[in-house]
C-alpha cells in the first residue's frame, strides 16, 4: 500500500533573523546546520514526487538566504504553489518583483499599532514595514493577533491601518469551546497562528507543460 504525502509544508528554510521577536519559536533551532542548496533543491524535488500542492518558506528570516529565489522557483517549476512567510524589513524591490513574477504569495504577521509592533521588533520597523508593503509586487496577507491586553486588540487600530495599507481584514477564531471539559482549547492552527493555507488552493501545472 502506498504511502500518501502531505497536502502542504510549512518549512523554516532558516533559524537566523535580523530581528529578535520575543515571542517567536524559531529562534530554538539557531544551533542547527541549515539545508544547503542542494540539499534543500532535492526536498523540492522530492516534496513534488509525493504531490504536495504547496510549500511555505519561513524562519527565522528566509530572506537570509541567498537562494531563497531558487528555492521558490525550484518549487513553482515543479507544480508546487509556494509562499513566503517575512518580517518585510528585507524586502527589496528586485525581490518583490522576482516574488509577483512567480507568483509566490507573501505572508507576514502585524503585531498590531506601531507601539506594539515596535516594541516587539524594535525601533524604526513600523516605517520599514510600511515602506516594504508599498513595494511593487509586495501585496501580501497580514496575521494578527487579539487579545484583552490594552494595545493589542483589532479594532482601534485597524480600521486606519486598512485605510494606508490598502487591505482587508478577516477575522479567525484561534480557540474553541471544549464543551465536555468546560474550558477552551486552540482549535486546528498553523504554526503561525492563522491558517497558511490560500482560499483557493490549486494543484500548479509545472511551468512549459500543457
């Protein structure tokens, strides 16, 4: 009987960043050797082998990587839908170009106002956000988080941040009730906290085939 693969990966590509979240979860794995290219070329190839649909690149900081582009690229030619997860702070506009060519589509997570964002990722990341989100080619989906705390619930800031950024918000519960336990559980999540999943996944044909 055969052995049937994953629908999708999420795969930190690398551990290393140029930002230091306090809350991010990748920062345990700096002590491990990253794939090489052609170590990581040959997961590709063999992600597409077992039908994955799509593969999401993230970190740490993927775009410390100097073959990022061909990693994604490897992965579009072979049939693979891919996105890339980034802070945006290393977003140039000859990669946001090369991301829109292939249709990579970009993920990348708002903490919330610019008080909190730059609490967590330091001074001056606010504006370097917003300067990558203007970027051509550089449209990408945002997550966020809620909560009670004071300065890190949606709606006092998003309605003027959707204004300058241009995008729309969708709202996804992130818990649910445990009816028999009486207590909340987290309901079935990525890693990053919202689903990487797109709305209207396809199965790519490999680039030059019919």
């Amino acid at each position: 009987m055969g052995c049937e693969g994953p629908e999708w990966i999420v795969w930190i590509v690398t551990a290393a960043c140029n930002l230091r979240c306090p809350y991010c979860y990748a920062a345990r794995y700096l002590g491990e050797r990253p794939l090489s290219t052609g170590e990581a070329l040959r997961l590709v190839g063999e992600a597409a082998e077992l039908g994955v649909a799509h593969i999401n690149l993230t970190g740490g900081e993927p775009l410390l990587r100097g073959d990022i582009l061909e990693l994604l690229a490897a992965a579009v030619d072979s049939g693979i839908e891919a996105s890339l997860f980034t802070n945006m702070a290393l977003l140039r506009d000859g990669v946001a170009g090369e991301l829109a060519r292939l249709g990579v589509l970009l993920y990348t997570s708002l903490d919330g106002p610019r008080e909190v964002y730059e609490a967590a990722k330091g001074p001056g990341s606010w504006e370097r956000f917003l300067r990558a989100w203007g970027r051509p080619g550089a449209t990408a989906w945002a997550s966020t988080s809620t909560s009670r705390s004071p300065g890190s619930t949606t709606g006092g800031w998003a309605r003027p941040s959707r204004r300058r950024l241009g995008w729309g918000l969708q709202a996804s519960p992130s818990s649910r009730r445990c009816p028999r336990a009486g207590r909340w559980r987290p309901a079935a999540t990525s890693p990053q906290g919202s689903s990487l999943r797109p709305s209207a996944a396809r199965r790519r044909q490999p680039r030059g085939s019919a």
